[in-house]
C-alpha cells in the first residue's frame, strides 16, 4: 500500500542559503529537501531579516497580510513566498519591519526583551497565516526555543487549527543550552493566557516562562540530532536544568542524527576550493588544497607538517578553554593551526592573541562561508573538542573533506567519529574522552604520529571521505517518526 504524503511545516529561525550562523541552518536548508524527495508536501518558515533581499531570492508577496494584537498594540505582518533554491520545497518568510526588517543581525541576544518578543510575534505570524496560506500541516516540525511558543498557541488560543486532531508536534532540539527564558509578563505580550499555560506542567519554571520547557511539555515528540545527545540531556551534567523533565518523557525523546548536504559540500565540484579532491585519489588535490591555504594565510608549505583547521562559532560550548590551557604549548608543536570563527570576546581574543605570538598559528575572525570550504578542503585534521556537541556538522564535512576529525567524545561527536587507536582497522579520526587539556594535547600526538606514517596516511584519508553522512538515512528515520506519532493518541497538555 502506497504511503500517505504529508503535509509538513518545519519553522525555524535559520536556513541555507537564506540566513545562517550556525548548523541548524545546514539542517533547515538540507532536511526539507530530502523529506521532499520522499514525496512529502514540505514547507519552510522564517522570519525576513533585513539581509534577506526579495531581490536576491525572488521573493514574491503571497498576498497573505495579517494584523494582530501583541505586545500592546496591533501588529501587522506580510508574508513572502520563494523555493529552496534546487527544489520543490515552498519557503514563507515572516515580514515585520520593525522586528526584522530593519536588523541585519539573526539574533540580538537572549537578554534582549526584544528577542523575545520578535520571535514571539514570528511564531504568533504563522499559526495567524496558516489558514490564509491553505496549508494546515500533519506534522508542525518546530525548533529550537525561538518556535517552540508555536507548540503553546497549538494547545491554547490555536487550538482549532489542530481541531481534526490529526496533526502533530515534533519539536527538535538542537542546543539545550539556548532556553529562551522570560519573566512572566512576556504572556501578555505573547497573548498566551497565564491560567492555561503557566504551571510546571506547561511553561513555567522556576517563577519564569521557559519556551524550551513549551516545547518539550506540548510537543507531540521531542528529538534532537544524535542519539547521544538524546541521552545525555536526560542527565544532570547535559541537562541544564531540564533533564528531570526530558527523563520523565524519555519514550516519547528520539535522536535522529543530522546529515550534510553531499551538493554543497562535495570535494570532486566544489568551486571555492583551489582544487577539486578525488574520491578515488585524494592526495594531490589535498596537498593542493593545503598549498594554497597555506599561501592565504603566510604559512610555509612543509610537507612534514600537519595542518589543523578549525570552523566554529567561539563560544563556551565549542571546548576552546582547552586550547587556552594549552597556550603557547601549542606553538612549539610541530603543527600548524588555522582558525576561522566569530563569538564570544575572550575566545577571539585568545586566538589573535595565539596567533599574534605563535609562528604556526593563524586567525581569521570572522564568518565567510567561501574561507570555510577552503579550510575543511585543505586541512590534514579538523579539530572540535567542544564540551558538548548535540549533533555537529564541522566533523561531518570535515570527513567528506578527507579531514580527520579530532573530537572530543560527546554527543554526537562521539556518534559519528571513531577513534582510531582503538580501531585501527575502521576508525574515522582521533576522539579523547576526559575533558582536559592533558586529554586534548595527548589527542595532537596521536595525531602527528599517524600523519607521520607516510605508507598509512592515503589511507585513512581515502577511508574518512567513505563516510556516509548523506540525508538519506536521516529523513527516512523522521519520516518513520512522522508516521509513527500521527498513529499515537496526542500528547496531554
Ligand atoms: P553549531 O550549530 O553549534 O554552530 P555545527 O557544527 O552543527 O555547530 O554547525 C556549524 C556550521 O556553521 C557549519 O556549517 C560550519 O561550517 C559553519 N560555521 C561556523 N562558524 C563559521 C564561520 N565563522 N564562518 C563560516 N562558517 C561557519
């Protein structure tokens, strides 16, 4: 018997190529994709942030404008429409000049009053349009705390867009850390009645709204994007604070691991590398690919010398404490290090700081996408030693760069690198387990020595790039759990 087609919305904050500053927009540009391909009537909705020309994307106003009470005076939104670009997979961008249109920026800060109450006004723009748009879906497929109060107007004040009680609510978590907290005034604004909403059994926590806490409370399932990381978050040290909560639904808790899109990211194409790396044999692209970065960024092109990248935001989470405390240990190492990434001050600080005393060592601070490719191309090894990883997608296109991952063991870190003196015969990069810097700098001797055996080494490049982190896996496994969640009875709340 034929599968039924579904209608699926995924809402996020974030998506390639319209808007990205981190993995979930890999994941909202790549995802619906895949879903589409199995025949699913898939959607995407985003906030129009004033970086996204209509110009540049052929926007077209789908004629859907809505006006709304919120936050003490009416608001009105506009709704565009476009494509992913390459498929069938319809996006609607949320429009609001004084939220969005006018900020370059993705995001303002969690501390921001506005933050809040911009994605608020979002989530409350598309359960306001739905009807307008004729596309009421099976599955609402939200994310992260920005999307999750969708899942709150669904049980509330929205009810009767649900009222055939067939749709459902997968909610995926993509960082516990980022919890989208308010005091509880923030429900005025939202329009959200405190007597429904606010109680531990829904939002509340600890005296304040918690949106993460709506999302996993009035979710229908929650996931999130590696089986470790699943598990971890149902513990004290992953929980930040919620994994009480997340081991009480534990059957209803899935990791379904991300993927990478193999068009954008692929070796043998890719236009913004000096040149292309074949499957079949790697090297001399490699070495090509690491000449010409070496030559970006001043550094001598010796062949006994590993290369080192890194691509990341700079924050906390990302394990750069570790390389702190390795310090100017880490310029005597016979490597080299080239960092791009953009966060928090002192992270900056440390690796211009690092880079301006370190001859091997060199940072661009930043975010370019181009500069990106040509690092995850032209680096022997791609070094990811976060504290926490949910999912993790630098090591994935590391891998499929023939870059081997250097990784701290968590989540889904530890899901997707194997390590490789434990298994020598199989094993994908180098991965430690306590985390600390004794850890790490043991972690960049291992490595140095298997790039030191000249006769192994093409080997375990050629092995890295068999990776397979294509969709393919990932969307069937979300497609079984659509499948599986529109057959359970709906979650109380
Ligand atoms: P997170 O979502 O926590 O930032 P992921 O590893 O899941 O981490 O995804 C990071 C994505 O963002 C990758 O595609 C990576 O290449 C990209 N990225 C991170 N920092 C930069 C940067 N400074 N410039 C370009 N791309 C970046």
């Amino acid at each position: 018997m034929a599968q039924r087609r579904l209608k699926i919305l995924l809402v996020a904050t974030e998506a390639v190529p319209f808007a990205k500053e981190g993995g979930v927009a890999d994941v909202m540009g790549s995802l619906p994709k895949a879903l589409a391909d199995l025949g699913h009537d898939v959607r995407v909705f985003l906030p129009r942030y004033g970086r996204i020309e209509p110009a540049q994307w052929d926007l077209d106003r789908t004629g859907v404008v809505k006006s709304f009470w919120f936050g003490g005076a009416t608001q009105t939104v506009h709704i565009w429409q476009t494509t992913l670009p390459g498929s069938c997979v319809t996006v609607y961008l949320l429009d609001h000049e004084g939220y969005f249109g006018r900020h370059q920026k993705l995001y303002l800060g969690q501390d921001q009053i506005d933050e809040q109450r911009r994605f608020l006004l979002f989530c409350r723009g598309v359960v306001e349009s739905l009807p307008d748009l004729d596309f009421i879906p099976d599955i609402f497929h939200l994310n992260d705390w920005q999307t999750a109060p969708i899942a709150a107007y669904l049980r509330t004040s929205f009810r009767h867009l649900t009222s055939r009680g067939a749709n459902r609510v997968v909610y995926t978590i993509h960082n516990l850390q980022y919890q989208g907290r308010w005091g509880p005034e923030i429900l005025g604004d939202a329009g959200l009645d405190p007597a429904a909403v606010f109680s531990p059994q829904g939002l509340e926590y600890w005296g304040d709204v918690n949106w993460m806490k709506a999302g996993i409370n009035y979710g229908d399932v929650v996931t999130t994007v590696s089986r470790r990381y699943a598990e971890e978050i149902q513990t004290l040290d992953f929980g930040w604070g919620l994994d009480e909560l997340l081991f009480q639904r534990h059957t209803r808790v899935f990791g379904i691991a991300n993927g990478i899109d193999w068009d954008e990211w692929n070796p043998e194409t890719d236009a913004a590398i000096a040149q292309p790396i074949s499957l079949e044999n790697p090297l001399p692209g490699k070495q090509a690919d690491r000449k010409a970065l070496r030559e970006e960024f001043g550094l001598p092109d010796d062949p006994d010398v590993p290369l080192i990248g890194v691509v990341s935001r700079l924050v906390d989470q990302k394990g750069f404490d570790l390389v702190a405390a390795l310090g100017d240990l880490l310029g005597s190492l016979p490597v080299q290090l080239v960092v791009l990434g953009s966060g928090q001050a002192p992270y900056e600080h440390l690796f211009r700081d690092l880079a301006g005393r370190s001859a091997n060592v060199r940072a661009r601070i930043g975010f370019d996408v181009a500069l990106s490719h040509r690092i995850y191309a032209g680096s022997d090894f791609f070094l990811m030693p976060s504290a926490f990883e949910p999912g993790g997608l630098g090591q994935l296109i590391a891998l499929r760069y023939g870059t081997l991952p250097i990784v701290h063991a968590t989540g889904g870190l530890a899901d997707t690198v194997s390590d490789l003196t434990e298994h020598p015969e199989s094993g994908n990069g180098i991965s430690f387990e306590a985390y600390e810097p004794q850890a790490l700098l043991d972690a960049l001797h291992r490595a140095l020595a298997l790039y030191a055996d000249r006769e192994g080494w093409p080997t375990l490049v050629a092995r890295a790039m068999t990776h397979d982190s294509r969709w393919s896996a990932s969307a069937a496994a979300y497609d079984g759990l659509y499948r599986r969640v529109l057959r359970l009875p709906p979650t109380a709340g």
